[in-house]
C-alpha cells in the first residue's frame, strides 16, 4: 500500500467523522455507525503509517514511497 492511499483512508476518516457529526447535530439515525466507522478508518490508516514507516529502508523517503 502506498502513502497516497493512506492518506486517503486518514481523510475519509474525517470526512465521515465530519458527517456523523452533522447526523448527530440534526438527531438523525446512524450517527454512532459513521462516528464507529470513521475512527476504524483513521486507526486502520495510522497502524498502516506506522508499519510503513517502520519498513522503510530509508524513512526519509516515506513520501516518495
């Protein structure tokens, strides 16, 4: 998996962290499911950073990767 494509994961997170806030602001159902989701997406994306990071032969390059 590239860094391009944890970054995406990290930014759907927040997206959807944004939307369940919006759901829970306006009292609609499945906030908690989107809040359930969204912070699965950003722990999922931050274990991937962090094994990237540490796999990297060089980690100066971990945006070139």
């Amino acid at each position: 998996m590239k860094v391009k494509h944890i970054i995406i994961l990290f930014l759907l997170g927040y997206i959807l962290e944004l939307l369940g806030g919006y759901f829970k602001i306006m009292q609609l159902m499945g906030a908690q499911e989107v809040f359930t989701v969204a912070i699965s997406l950003k722990v999922v994306a931050a274990v991937w950073g962090i094994w990237k990071m540490f796999t990297l032969k060089n980690s100066t390059d971990i945006l070139n990767a």
